[in-house]
C-alpha cells in the first residue's frame, strides 16, 4: 500500500508543477508585455500623449453633456410636484364669497393649501412686477379677477390626480377658468429627452471615432516596426505574441484618453461650479453642481480603455496577418 | 534531415525558380549550396524555412513533412530551425544581450534560463564582452555573429545560413565558416547557400551545386 502510494505520487506531482508553471509563465508574460508597451509609450511621450489627448478630448464630450443632462434633470425633477392649480374667478364674485370658496377648498384631503388673490391684490402685484403701471392706472376698472391659487397635497400631486381636481374645480359656478400649468414642465421633460437621445448619438458616433483614431495609430504603429515583424516571425513568434505588444499599446492608449477625460469634464465642472453657486443663489436656491459620481467615471474610464483595446484588435487583425518574412 | 524529393518552385509570374530538385541531407552533416545569383540557392532555403511552399514535391525536414505543417504550427517549425542572413537581420534599437533573447523570449523561457543561455551562445561566437552593445557600434563581422548567436540560442538540430559571409573580407569570412565547423562538430546538420567557391572549395564538405534550378549532378546526392 506504502509502495503504492510512493509511486503515484511522483507522477501527480510531476503534472502538477508543469501546468502551474505553464500558466505562472503565460501571466509572467503577459505582464511583462503589459509593462513593456508602457514603457514604449513613455520612449515617445509626445506622440503617445497627442493620441490619448485626441481620444480624451472625444471622450469629454459626451461624458460632459451627460453631466449637464443629470444636472438639468436633477435641477427640474422636483418641478412637477410644486405645480399649482390657478382658478380665475368670474368678476362679479366677491372678494368674500372667494375667501369663502378658498377655505372650502383647503378643507379637502386632495388639497395643501388655497390661497386667494383678490383683484386688488392682483392688480397692485401687476403694476409693480409689470411695469405697465401708468397705463393700468389710465383703465376706469379693475380688468383682473381674483385668483385662488390651489396647491395640491403631496400625496395627490401626480399628474392625473391633478386633472381630477382641475375638472372638478372647473364645474364650480364661480370659477372662470381653471388652468394648470404643467405643459411647460412636460415640454421641459421632452426637450431633456431628445437632447438625451442627441447624446447617445454623439457617444457613439465619437466611440467610432476613438475606435479610428486607435486603429490608425496601431496599424501606423504596425508599418513602423514592420522589420521587427518579420523578424519575430523568422524566429518563431506566433501571431498572437506578436499581436499581444499592439493590443496591450491599444489599451493604455485608450486608458489614459479616458482618464483625460475625466480630468477635463472634473476640471471644467469645477469651472462653472461657483458661477452656478452665484446664480442659483439669485434664484434664492441652493443648487449644487453635480460632479461625475463614481460609476460614471468608471464607465467613462473603462469604455476608453475598451474602445482602446478594441480598436487596436480591429487594425491588428487586417494589418498582421500581411506582414510575412521575405 | 533535409529530404527533397521532385521539388519545384513556380513563381505567380511563371518563373520557376528551382524545377525537380531531389537531395538528402543526412543528420549532422555539413554541406555548402552554391550556384551564380538567380540559381535558386535562397529560394531552396526560403522552401525549408517555410518562407515559401513548393509548387510540387515533397520536402520533408526532421522527419516533418512540409507540405501536410499547417499554417499556425509554422511558427514553432521554425523554434527548431536556425536560419542566418546575409544582411544580419538584426533589430537595431535592442541590444546585442536583446537580439539574441529573441527566440528565448519568443518562446517563453524564464529570465535566469534566457539570461545563461544568452551568455553561452554570445561565447561560442566570441562576443560574450559586447552583450550590453547596440548592433550598430558593431563591425560587420561582429553583426553576422550576433546573427549566429541569435539562430543556435534555441539549439536547433538544422542551422540554414543564406551568404553569411556575402559582406566580408576573406579573412572574416574564413572565421565564420569554421564557427559553423564548430557547431557542426557538435551534431548541428549546417546547410549553407554561398556563391564564394574559392572559399567552400578549400573547406572539407559537400558542395550542391545548383544551375538554373535544377541540382547538377543529382543522382549522386539522391543515395
């Protein structure tokens, strides 16, 4: 039984070590490579830094439209629930009998509140915010009505809830006209959607782009050590390790665009960040400029070093395989 | 080692370049291949490295033969062939250490493993001192002996030399032609294509002699 087990042992073993080294010396290579077409990018800075500021100045663009997009639409997300509900009474309803009106209002559960503005009030507000003030003064009569001002609850601010209000509103004998202004909120939303829609084709026509400018760089790359090539080829090289140096060179060419990026969509956001403060202090609200939030750069990154690594195998793939010693 | 039998080489321009070539080449045997410009001594060397395949004919290598080698097993046929090149073939922006790496690298030897065999191959050719060089600070003979530390670093069974000493001085050339004595000696089979007869005709090894494609004398090297 001893015996037994001494004999096989060895032989376990033996396999053991030769696929373990096998695949150590795969990744060792691999990771010299990785590390080899760094420093070949570093032996030409310049170059190297051309492309992947082209490829990060392609990248920025989208990602800094997509940070926009997010603002604006974090900005206006809370603009549908303040919407309000205008009723404009007939003019020959008394002041009173609004009041009147407005508190019955404000009793129900859909309502938050039911203000009135008097005629009075209606027409002092418009002479100064207008400036139309010397010639409503010329008028003989007050030509405003009285406005009651509906805002609804919280629980019952979504769209349809509320035109159930205004129709029910609209059918009291003193309401004129029962307005709710929501459409420009709705154009707003729709606006946002096509401009987001302009975007995802802006991504992905400038993704084509980078794919081209990598590809283009590679195969350049490619004709440049052409020599090298084939003498790689005399002395045994396979394809795929003379492809892994292009495809490792594609990746940081696409790593470091992204990064660019990165940087100039953060350092641009921090640009508008306070001129942003100052206005949105103006419109008495503390709006903060969002940055790039950590998914996002990372998607941002990522999609360069892809698009990187991508592009190279496409040149890679139609410029090699041509290249045969001679 | 080498087998020919019936080769020719017809080009797309319908040159044909070597027409029904027949020779055996024996395991650790030395010989020369000569014949004027255009005979077909690199195309006869360019077949065996698989640079070209034959139009006809079947060349069969250390026991493989080349027509049934597919494509992607090329590359690891040539792991087992060392070839030598009248212009050197060197990279340039690598060192003399770098050049000869090459094939280790290629074939994936670890670093010490590389580094002794590196260093023994750069012995046997004298240069063992100039590993840290650039090839360009280099002599012409000192070139062409990188270039043939470079093709025996991988221990090959067949070294394949096309005018090795096509750029040299008598005297240069002499050298490399006993350093292939030399590895001969040890087992190497050494096939070397070189127009120079004053030089190949004072060394002791067989001549194939090639005229216009065809192999003169054939029926003596078929046996």
């Amino acid at each position: 039984m001893g015996v037994v087990t001494q004999r096989a042992q060895p032989a376990i073993r033996r396999r053991g070590p030769g696929i373990r080294h096998r695949t150590i010396s795969w990744a060792l290579r691999h990771l010299q490579v990785f590390f080899y077409t760094l420093g070949q990018l570093t032996r030409s800075p310049f170059g190297s830094a051309m492309t992947a500021s082209v490829i990060g100045i392609a990248l920025a663009l989208p990602a800094g439209l997509y940070v926009l997009l997010e603002n604006a639409q974090s900005m206006s997300s809370g603009w549908e629930g303040t919407a309000q509900i205008s009723l404009f009474l007939h003019s020959k309803v008394s002041d009173g009998r609004a009041a009147e009106l407005a508190g019955q209002m404000a009793s129900l559960p859909e309502v938050s509140t039911a203000r009135v503005i008097t005629r009075a009030e209606a027409l002092a507000e418009f002479q100064e915010m207008s400036g139309f003030g010397a010639a409503l003064e010329a008028l003989e009569a007050n030509p405003l009505p009285s406005v009651i001002v509906v805002q609804p609850a919280v629980a019952h601010s979504d769209a349809e809830a509320v035109k159930g209000l205004v129709a029910k509103f609209a059918t009291q004998a003193e309401v004129d006209i029962a307005q709710f202004d929501l459409q420009w909120v709705k154009r707003l939303y729709a606006l946002m959607e096509i401009v987001q829609r302009g975007v995802l084709v802006l991504a992905a026509l400038l993704s084509v782009a980078v794919l081209l400018i990598v590809g283009n760089t590679i195969r350049l790359d490619i004709e440049n050590r052409r020599e090298e090539i084939e003498i790689a080829k005399l002395v045994g090289a396979t394809n795929a390790f003379i492809r892994r140096p292009f495809l490792y060179a594609g990746f940081w060419y696409g790593l470091f665009g992204g990064l660019l990026a990165y940087a100039l969509v953060s350092s641009a956001l921090e640009l508008l960040r306070e001129p942003t403060r100052q206005l949105a202090l103006l419109y008495y609200s503390d709006f903060a400029l969002l940055g790039l939030e950590g998914t996002a750069s990372m998607v941002l990154v990522g999609s360069g070093a892809l698009l990187g690594l991508g592009g190279s195998w496409v040149a890679v793939g139609r410029h090699l395989s041509s290249i045969e010693p001679s | 080692m080498i087998q020919f039998d019936d080769v020719s080489k017809r080009y797309p321009n319908g040159h044909e370049a070597i027409s029904r070539v027949s020779f055996r080449l024996g395991v650790g045997e030395m010989c020369f291949l000569t014949g004027h410009s255009g005979a077909g001594k690199s195309t006869m060397l360019r077949l065996i490295a698989l640079i070209e395949r034959s139009s006809r004919g079947q060349i069969i290598v250390d026991g493989q033969n080349l027509g049934r080698l597919r494509k992607h097993r090329i590359p690891y046929y040539r792991r087992r062939v060392g070839m030598i090149f009248q212009n050197h073939r060197l990279l340039f922006d690598r060192t003399v250490f770098d050049n000869v790496a090459l094939p280790l690298v290629i074939a994936g030897h670890r670093h010490h493993e590389i580094g002794r065999r590196v260093r023994a191959a750069l012995d046997k050719v004298g240069l063992l001192d100039k590993e840290r060089l650039y090839p360009i600070t280099l002599s012409g003979g000192e070139q062409q002996r990188v270039g043939i530390a470079r093709a025996v670093v991988n221990k090959p069974r067949l070294l394949l030399a096309d005018e090795p000493t096509g750029n040299l001085d008598p005297e240069l050339s002499r050298e490399i032609m006993e350093l292939f004595s030399t590895f001969n000696q040890v087992g190497v089979t050494v096939l070397i294509a070189s127009h120079d007869l004053g030089l190949i005709s004072r060394m002791d090894y067989r001549i194939l002699t090639l005229r216009d494609g065809r192999l003169e004398n054939q029926e003596a090297w078929v046996s």
